[in-house]
C-alpha cells in the first residue's frame, strides 16, 4: 500500500475513526480537524515508509498523538469548550485525562489490543491497562450517579 493514491482513498474511509481519535486529546472541533489534517498529511508524504505489516488506522493513529505532542500550547484547548462546540455528548470522554480517553478509543471502541494500542501510544501495555481500569472506574462512576439522580 505504497501508493499514496491508495493511501488518500484509504484516509477517506478513516476520517470518522481519526476525528475521534483527535478528540480524545482536545474538544475543539477547529483543533481536531486540524490535527487530522496534520497527520493525513503526513500519511501520504510519508507513504512510502508505511509497513505493509502495520495496519493503516494504527500509523495514522501514531502520527496524530505525535503531531498533537509537538503543538503543546493546544493542550489548554482540552475540554474547555466542549459544550459550546457540539460535543456534549464527548463531555464524559473529554473529562478523562488524555491518554486514558486515547486508551479507552482505541481498545474499547476501535477494539485494538492492550499491546497495539501501547504501541500506538507509545507506552507499556501496562500503562495501557492502567488507563483503562481509570476509564472504566470513571464511566462507572458516571452510571451510578444517573442512578441516583433517577431514584
């Protein structure tokens, strides 16, 4: 899959997967659009160094945690305004520290291992599993507060 014309075709198909993915590390849709833009970018320049082993969503997922990582100064856009940007429904997502909402997207919602996701993430699979038990302790927290608020 050298060829950056199926390179391109096949980011098209990703986008959804990737906006959310750049959700996870901040809440403005300016700022999400532009990371993928960022690592889509980046993608296909770099298309022939692309390991036909590796599978495509999993790169371009490396390349947005690293575009995001060397733009610090859009780590204070996290979260802030979320609500008034239409992503209220992200709210509890965008509550969690950024690597745990990364983790959580990735293994539970994208279904990549402990292992595929570290390496995505550039972190041990125990860290990986230790933002997930925070994701799921977080969202667990959430269920028994509507329950309460029902009752």
């Amino acid at each position: 899959m050298t060829d950056p014309t199926d390179i391109r075709r096949d980011l098209v198909t990703l986008l959804p997967r990737l906006r959310r993915f750049a959700l996870a590390y901040c809440g403005q849709p300016a700022a999400v659009d532009e990371l993928v833009r960022r690592a889509c970018a980046r993608a296909v320049l770099n298309a022939p160094q692309f390991a036909q082993e590796t599978r495509l969503e999993s790169w371009v997922f490396s390349l947005i945690r690293t575009a995001w990582g060397e733009d610090s100064k859009k780590n204070t856009f996290r979260g802030e305004d979320a609500q008034a940007n239409g992503f209220a429904q992200h709210q509890s997502i965008l509550s969690l520290p950024a690597m745990a909402a990364a983790s959580f997207l990735l293994v539970a919602v994208e279904e990549h291992s402990h292992a595929q996701a570290a390496e995505v993430l550039a972190v041990d699979t125990e860290t990986v599993a230790a933002n997930m038990l925070l994701a799921r302790q977080h969202f667990a927290g959430l269920t028994v507060d509507n329950a309460e608020r029902r009752a």
